[in-house]
C-alpha cells in the first residue's frame, strides 16, 4: 500500500499543505494557487511534491521546514486502520 502511494510523489498530502497554509491567516485562494503550482510541477515532472516546496519561498514563508515534513507523515492516514479492522471482526 506504501508504494502505491508513494507513486504519487507526495500529491496525496496536497490537501494537508492547502489546510495547513490556510490555518497560518493565507487565504484559500492564495493557499490554492501555491499549492497547485507545485503539484502541476510534480505532477509532470518527478521531483517529489516536498522538495518543490521546500523550494518555494512563498511557501515557507508560512510554513517552517519542520512543519512542512511533519504534513507529509503517512500515518496520520494510518491512524484509524487498527479501529477499523476491530470494527471488522
């Protein structure tokens, strides 16, 4: 399932970046244009989503370089797996 995910390069947290520049005071349109830019860029190249923005000045001029990495954590989707398996029992 990871690697299907990774497949991706990252555009699966794409939500998460949206949300997160949102909850920082940047309007969602803005938010919306900062995040586009760098998933079109990932999306038909192959640099990974993190690393464009990473590069993007108008991104971490909100978002610090910690809080950038801790978006992209495959676990916050992971968390409720166990629960769900329970529930399946």
């Amino acid at each position: 399932m990871k690697k299907n995910m990774e497949i991706t390069r990252g555009l699966l947290f794409s939500q998460r970046v949206l949300l997160a520049l949102i909850d920082k005071g940047m309007s969602r349109q803005n938010a919306y244009r900062l995040v586009q830019r760098n998933a079109m860029k990932t999306w038909e190249g192959s640099k990974k989503f993190i690393n464009l923005l990473k590069a993007d000045s108008e991104v971490t001029a909100v978002l610090s370089l910690q809080e950038l990495e801790a978006l992209f954590d495959y676990d916050y989707y992971l968390r409720y797996v166990d629960e769900v398996f329970e529930r399946l029992d």
